[in-house]
C-alpha cells in the first residue's frame, strides 16, 4: 500500500491544483496553482522511476554496476522544470500587463471576450 | 541538397535565423527584418518540398546524434520519422507561414523586430512537430508551439481584451500539455521507453488493462485540447478574436490540426494493437466526439458577428470533421484527413487574411458595424465568397476530395451517417461566411442582430489606413484560396493519399522500420472511387448554404417564416452563456470531458 | 457560470476523476523497482561511450540533446515573448523625462554586508557548476540560474545602481542569443564531418578530467551562457516595466 503513496499524491495535487484554477479569484493565484499542477507530475515521473536501495547516477565515486535510479526521468524532469518556469514567467507578465491596462486581476471583471 | 541535411536543418535553420533576428533587433530596420524573415521562411517552404519528394514513396528514420538503435530494438537517441504524411503537414506550415510573413510586411504595428523571430520559431516547432518520432519530443515541440503561440496571440497590448484571449488560450493549453505528461510517465512506466516504435512493439497486442486506457486517455485529451474539440475548444474563440491576422492563418490553419495529427500518430503506432479488440467501440465513441464538435461549431458558427470568431468557430466545426476522418480508425480515412487538412488549412487561411483586409481598410471587424462598408472591394468579395465554398466543400476545390473519402472510408465501416454531419458543419460555416459577405461587400438587408462580442478589438493592427489594399496582403490571401483550388486538381491525389496513410497505419511494419532497420515497404495506390454522390451532396450543402445567407438577409423582406433564421444568428443562449470567457469554467469543461470521455473508456474499452 | 455553479461542475467531474486515476495507476509498477530497458541500458553505457560520469546530463546533453535544444528554444521564445509584451507603447518613449528608480534602498548593514559576500561567492559557485556538467550533478541549466540570480542578491545588498548597471548590460542580449543559436550551431557543424545533427563530434578526452566528454562540456556552457543573458534580460524587462508604470503614475 504505501509503495503506491506517491502516485496517490501525485493524483491529490493534481486535482487540487485543478480545482485551485477553477474557483481562483485572481489571476496571479491561478497562475500558481498551475505550477502546482505541474508539480503533480514532477512527483508521479520521479516515483516512476526510484529504485529501493539505488544510489544517484553519478559514476565519478561509484563503479558502473551499482544499482542507480533512473537518470532518464530526472532528465524528463529537468526539462520539465525549464518548460514551467517559462510559461510561468510569460503567463505572469501577461497578468501585470493586464493589471496596467484594466485595472484588474479577477478573472470575473475582465471577462471582455465572451458568447 | 541531400535529405539526410534537409531534414535536420528544416528545423535548426528558422531557429537560428530567429535568434540571429533578435540579437540585432535594435540595430536593423523593419524592412530588413521582414525581408530576413520571408527569406527564411521561403528557404524553409523549399526544404520543405525537398523532403516531401524525398519521402514521397517510402519514410526515411533520421537518428539524431548518430545514436541508432541497439541490438534488440532498444532505442537510446530521438528519431525523426519523415513520411509523406508529416512531410506534407510541414510543407503547409511552412507556406502559410510565409504568406503570413508577406502580409505583415512594413504596414503591421510595430513590434521593435520581435514578431518575425516569434514568428519562425513557431514555424520551426510545427515542422518538427510534423517529423518527429518520439513521445517526449513530440511533447517539447507542442510545447514551443504553445510558448509562441501565447506570446503571439497577446501581441496587442494596449487593450485588456487581446491579454485575457492570451491568457484564457494559455490556462486552458498548459493544463492540457501536463495532462500529456503525466500520460507519457505512464507508459514509460509501463514499457520503458519514449519511442513511438518501442513503446508500440512492447505493448504488442496485449489487451489494454487501466494503466494504458489511462494513458491513453490523458494523452488524447490533451492533444484534443490543442485540436479544440468539444468541450476542450472553449479557448479557440477567445485566443481568434484576439490575435493579428497572420497569427490566426497559423492557429487555424495548421495548428489546430496538428493536434489531431498528434492523436492519430499515436493511436497508430502505440495503441492500435492494444486497442484492436475494441476497435469499435472506440470508432463510435471518437464519432460521436466527432459529431458533438461539428455541430456546437456550426451552430455557434451561425451565432457569432465577430468576423474573426465566426471564422473560429468555423475552425472548430471542421476540426471535428477532421476528428471524424481520424476516428474512423481506417487507412482511407486518414487519407481524406489529410487532403482536407490541406485545403481546409490554406482556405482557412486566406479568409482570415481577407477578414484582416477589412480590419485595415475600415479599423472594424464586427459584422454589424461594418454593413455596406465593404462596398466597392470586389476583390476581397470575390476571395470571400470562394473561400466560403470552398469550407462547403464543393467540386473545384479539395475538400471535396477528403470527404469524400472519409464518407466513403464511414460507409465500409458502417457508419454512414456521418455524412450528414458533414452536410450540417459545411451548411452552417458556409452559409455564415456567405451572410457576412452579402450584408459587409454588398450591403443588402439589414444589418446583422448587435452582439456584445462583435464589439471587441476593434484597434487596428496596422499602423496606417489606405483608400487600396497593399498588394502585400492581398496576393498572399489570392494565393491561399487559390492553392485550395489548386490541391484538388494534383492528379491521383486521393490514391495516393491512401496510400500514404497506408503506411502509416502499419505500426508493425513502421516497427522494424526505426528499430531493425528494415527497408521501407512501398505504398500501395489504392483504386480511387468515383466522386458523383459527393459531388451531389455538397452541392446541396453549397446551395442550402447559399439559402441560409439570403434567408437571413433578406428576412424582412422574405416571408415571415423566415424567422427562424433570426433565432439561428441569435445562438442558443444557454451555449452562448457557457462561453464565458472565464478561464475558470474553461477549466472546469476540460475536467469534465476528461471524466467522461475517461468514463467511456473505461466501460467500453476495458 | 457563477462561482457555485462553476464549483459544482468541477466536483462532478472530480467524482469522475479521481477513481479514474485509482483505478489507473493500480496497475502502476510499485514504487521503487522501475522496470524498462532505457534506463538500464544508459547506465550500462554511457561512462563508457561519453566518458562522462554524470548520466542524467549525458543524457540532456547527448543522448536526448535535440530536446533540450527545444527545451532552450522555449526558454528563448518565452522571453521574446516577455520582451513584446512589455514593449514601449507608441508614444510613451519619445522625449519623456526619465523615472528613475532610487539609487539604493535603506537596508541593515546585516543583509548588506551578507549580501555583498554572497554575491561573489555565487559567481564562482555558478561558474563551477556550469562548468562541471558533464561530472558533477548540475550543468548548464542549474549553472545558469545561479549566475542570474547574482544581480538580485546585489539589489538585496541595498545597491540598485548596480543592479541596473548589471542587468542593462548590452551583453546580456548577445549571451541569450549568442547561446541559444550557438547550440543549433553546435548541432550543425556535427554535420560538417558527414555526421548527423548534434553528434559529439569533439575529443572525448579523460573520464573525470574537466574538459572531457567532447560536446557535452561546450553545450552545457552554452546552455548555461543563455539561461543567464535571459534571465538578465527578462529582469532588464521587469525594470523598464516598473520604470514605465511609475511614469504614469506621476502623470
């Protein structure tokens, strides 16, 4: 049972940060809770790919042969990382270039486009 | 030009270019920036041909890195996998990218020079898009594409309007690109590997158990979303409304169906034979999708006045005609797909650009406010009024060729009804654009019912007016309906299309192709049916749709039973209510079509 | 939708949901015995085909080298994008006299002087990781952010002139470009030699020595001269931002 605990986390964030986006009053809080979301998926790769008993893969003390964890989902993840922070930074510039040009960050007041 | 260099540099070249561009933003004007940018984007069109007559008769697997695959098909590198169908999508990008970059040519607002290098990475990242051959890659191309695509779609800032398009369009993607990642952590717990080929040949034909219906599930969900099918679409409207004109030739034309493309790769070459005993089920559960997005497309289609939404929701209708096309789970089917997204991209593409004459020309957009404005714009009328049979899928151009093979491909597998599901989305979309066109260019009837979304962004997004339309944005627009003309006339089109989709439904051949090196098996023509019945019935839907427009028109003055069409222009409200603009509800629309399309799978497809 | 109806949605599709995901991820492997061959087969190979002790940056840098060339091409587009959304609108820039931001904040001498200690252990301490991807966890990346995050211990000292001074640099442009486009270059001149794109084409050297593992090395220096001209600019961008809406607000 708790080998599967960290999948089961990675669910309960992921649909938290889900229902943080939807009942968000603020875009700046939306754009936090889809890191957060992000974050799910970072726990869900990495338990993937842990092995009880393995050290990091770094071979510059260790003899190739010692059990390691998977280096591949931690490369997925540093990828990952960068590809978040990114839209992060894009969606946050979009929120201060709102706030100067309407006045607002509910999502409920700037409702233009709409129908 | 070999095309073991074309194939790489298709993509490196335009990054490069774009990175050139913006380290010397400050110090080159706007016209060499421009012309930089055509020049690479024309560069990129000719690779781009290169490559498609390379792989024209059999797929070429490029190795990056030089890491082929080990001995026991264990792939350690990423793989370009070219074939005719990926080379043909990146040829479309990369014109539609151009005509784009034509249009903006010196009369588009100034950006200080960062437009065009935005502009070429996101051509470069739908090429690669096209070619590639594995899960992760497939996942930080549709990622670049996003990036770009969101900086693109809030170019103009000085409105609160084009930030929440962006921002709305932003959510509702990210959202969907982290669903595909959790699904591809899935199956490389499952099977160890991110390459379509591994990944496809160990799962084999092993009944799909929960963890891959998962999979499969999160996965085709978020492509779906970037393919905005219902109810994943909610974005499309608001992110079209938004952006400049070269920008949503792009969203429509090519990427909205490069996220179909995405869903049937995968399917092919991963699920199909896990999923092969419940084929199926999962055709009618991919059709009703299908028929569910064409018809809230065109109805709400009909309901918009917003040139630009309209035109949307355009998009989305027939994106579920596309989606009809790939879920009928046949090789004739997909090749339909693909002509019709041919045609369907570059005509799609030169009625946005039309749509953006008439913003240049007035500095207005709404459909009611523009009534009898466009008076004396014959050309621009003419390109209206082609485009809009074009949609209708009528006999010069190629969208009648695709559905007729995806009605054909629906007949064998008995489910011939989704014809008429056709026969509704090109009926509505063409008979909207023909609405616009008769009250804008030629003024007849009243003006159209005022709605609140027709109001939005009318700042113009060129710098000055002018009594003529610059030949820069009216020959790309020409050029684009006309190659919609042109696909239909290529000889042997349909035959080889099949044969194209031929191979690449054939995910075992495809395996020992990429994993153990084995020749390519060369397509097979298949015999091409006569056309008649198709011919038939979009003639219908063109002349039901040449009805509609002048029902609607001309209501006053018609017979009051006619009143019907007053309600169709007024949309559903409770549809028109659930379009909110919030990016709340959006969110919430996407979580709820997951559970139930994952409700679905589950029951039928366990 | 209202905020209620809006909820009540989300909690349907939420009872959906999550025994979807239960149901799905039953079948999950346990955690902690990861099965696969990929994984395996790089540990196996890559000390001995990259003489390259740390795995997880041969992979990024070698094995999977095209992803994250999008990866950094994302990075890139983002700050364009940043850099158009922020751009001057029309008439704002013309003959204005310029805001200022204050030339240094009223900080305690505590977080000054540490600050000022920091700052320059931080570009050794970044230069070191940038440098030693292809041994040490680390790399260009984690290098890059390091370094980026020197001018913002500099503000937090209390001098902002500096920080200005560091982050209107015109280098900082030529290093975000400069790097992004040099690890296409990088991939392209692979080619050169008749190979495919980004082949590691330079002398693999000695496992464990500093310039080894051939393009590993010179692409995790590159990567990590882009994260920092970009993060530089983006905070450049943030400024002027800043420096912009106090015009206004003086107005």
């Amino acid at each position: 049972m708790l080998n599967y605990l960290a999948y089961a986390v990675a669910a309960w964030v992921f649909l938290w940060g889900l229902y943080g986006i939807v009942t968000s009053k603020n875009l700046v809080h939306q754009v936090v809770c889809l890191a957060i979301l992000q974050t799910s998926t970072y726990v869900l790769l990495l338990a993937i790919g842990f092995k009880i008993g393995g050290t990091a893969p770094i071979f510059a003390d260790i003899p190739v042969g010692t059990p390691v964890v998977d280096p591949l989902v931690q490369a997925l993840m540093l990828t990952d990382v960068v590809v978040e922070a990114t839209v992060a930074a894009l969606l946050l510039s979009m929120v201060v270039k709102a706030n100067e040009v309407a006045g607002t960050v509910d999502p409920e007041e700037l409702r233009i486009l709409m129908g | 030009m070999s095309l073991t260099t074309a194939i790489p540099f298709c993509v490196a070249l335009p990054l490069i270019i774009a990175a050139l561009l913006a380290l010397v933003s400050r110090w080159i004007g706007r016209r060499v920036c421009d012309s930089l940018a055509i020049a690479a984007a024309a560069c990129n069109v000719l690779l781009a041909l290169v490559i498609l007559r390379g792989v024209w008769s059999h797929p070429l697997i490029y190795w990056f890195g030089n890491w082929w695959p080990r001995p026991g098909g264990v792939a350690l590198g990423i793989c370009f996998n070219v074939d005719a169908v990926g080379a043909a999508l990146a040829v479309l990008t990369a014109t539609l990218t151009l005509a784009g970059l034509i249009y903006s040519w010196k009369i588009f607002e100034d950006t200080e020079n960062h437009f065009q290098p935005l502009m070429l990475i996101f051509m470069a990242a739908m090429c690669g898009f096209s070619y590639t051959g594995d899960l992760f890659n497939l996942f930080v191309f549709f990622e670049l594409m996003s990036v770009s695509a969101f900086a693109l779609c809030g170019l103009k800032t000085l409105e609160p309007a084009p930030l929440q398009g962006a921002f709305n369009f932003a959510i509702v993607n990210t959202v969907g690109a982290f669903m595909i990642v959790m699904g591809i952590g899935l199956l490389y717990a499952r099977t160890g590997a991110l390459n379509f080929a591994q990944v496809g040949r160990s799962l084999g034909r092993t009944p799909a158990d929960a963890l891959v219906l998962l999979a499969f599930l999160l996965i085709a969900v978020g492509y779906m979303t970037k393919a905005a099918i219902v109810p994943f679409h909610f974005w499309l409207a608001d992110a079209h409304a938004v952006a400049p004109s070269p920008v949503c030739v792009l969203f429509s034309g090519v990427m909205v169906e490069l996220g179909l493309y995405a869903v049937a790769r995968i399917y092919w070459t991963i699920f199909s034979g896990t999923l092969a005993a419940h084929e199926g089920q999962l055709r009618e559960i991919l059709l009703m999708l299908a028929t569910l997005c064409a018809v809230v497309g065109g109805l709400m289609c009909y309901a918009e006045h917003h040139l630009k939404r309209l035109l949307a929701f355009s998009t989305i209708s027939h994106a579920g005609l596309m989606l009809a096309g790939i879920g009928l789970l046949t090789p004739k089917a997909l090749g339909g797909f693909l002509i019709y997204v041919l045609s369907h991209g570059t005509i799609k593409g030169g009625l946005f650009l039309s749509a953006g004459i008439l913003l240049h020309r007035h500095q207005k957009i709404g459909e009611d406010h523009l009534h009898g404005c466009g008076r004396g714009m014959w050309w621009t009328a003419a390109l209206f009024v082609i485009g809009a049979f074009g949609l209708a899928g009528i006999l010069p151009f190629g969208t009648l060729l695709g559905e007729s093979m995806i009605s054909e491909a629906a007949k064998s597998v008995q489910q011939s009804w989704i014809a008429y599901a056709f026969v509704f989305a090109e009926v509505f979309t063409a008979g909207a654009v023909l609405r616009a066109t008769f009250r804008i260019f030629f003024g007849w009837g009243e003006p159209a019912p005022t709605d609140k979304s027709s109001r939005v962004e009318e700042k113009p997004e060129t710098e000055e007016t002018r009594q003529r339309t610059p030949a820069a944005m009216f020959l790309p627009t020409a050029a684009l309906i006309l190659l919609g003309i042109a696909i239909g006339a290529v000889p042997q089109l349909r035959g080889t299309a099949e044969g194209a989709a031929g191979v690449f439904v054939d995910s075992s051949h495809y395996a020992q192709m990429v994993l153990d090196n084995a020749a390519p098996a060369p397509p097979r023509k298949a015999p091409e049916e006569p056309l008649t019945s198709s011919i038939v019935r979009s003639s219908v839907a063109g002349a039901l749709a040449l009805a509609l427009a002048l029902g609607s028109v001309f209501r006053k003055k018609l017979a009051p039973a006619l009143n019907f069409t007053r309600s169709l222009e007024l949309g559903n409200s409770a549809l028109r209510a659930a379009h909110s603009g919030h990016p709340g509800d959006y969110v919430a629309w996407q979580s709820l079509g997951m559970a139930a399309i994952g409700g679905l799978f589950a029951w039928l497809l366990h | 939708m209202s905020s209620r109806q809006r909820t009540t949605l989300f909690l349907i599709a939420v009872a959906g949901l999550a025994p979807l995901f239960a149901w799905g991820f039953r079948n999950l492997p346990p955690m902690g015995d990861y099965r696969g061959p990929y994984g395996y087969a790089v540990t196996q190979v890559a000390v001995y085909e990259r003489h390259a002790t740390d795995v997880v940056n041969a992979i990024n840098y070698d094995y999977r080298g095209f992803d994250t060339l999008g990866e950094e091409f994302i990075l890139f587009a983002s700050i364009l994008g940043v850099l158009l959304l922020f751009r001057p609108s029309g008439d704002d820039h013309k003959g204005k006299k310029q805001a200022q931001v204050e030339d240094a904040l009223p900080v305690s001498d505590t977080l000054r002087v540490g600050m000022q200690a920091m700052a320059g252990t931080m570009v050794i301490f970044g230069l070191y990781i940038a440098a030693h991807g292809q041994l040490t966890p680390g790399g260009g990346f984690q290098g890059g952010v390091i370094l980026a995050t020197v001018p913002l211990v500099v503000y937090l000292s209390g001098d902002v002139k500096t920080f200005e001074a560091i982050v209107s640099n015109p280098l900082t442009k030529l290093a975000e470009c400069g790097g992004a486009g040099g690890y296409a270059i990088i991939g392209a001149l692979a080619m050169l030699g008749g190979a495919h794109f980004l082949t590691n084409f330079l002398p693999l050297g000695q496992t464990g020595d500093l310039f080894s593992s051939g393009t590993i090395a010179v692409i995790s220096v590159t990567v990590g001269v882009e994260v920092t001209g970009g993060f530089l600019v983006l905070m450049r961008s943030y400024l002027r931002e800043i420096i912009e809406e106090r015009l206004q607000g003086e107005e």
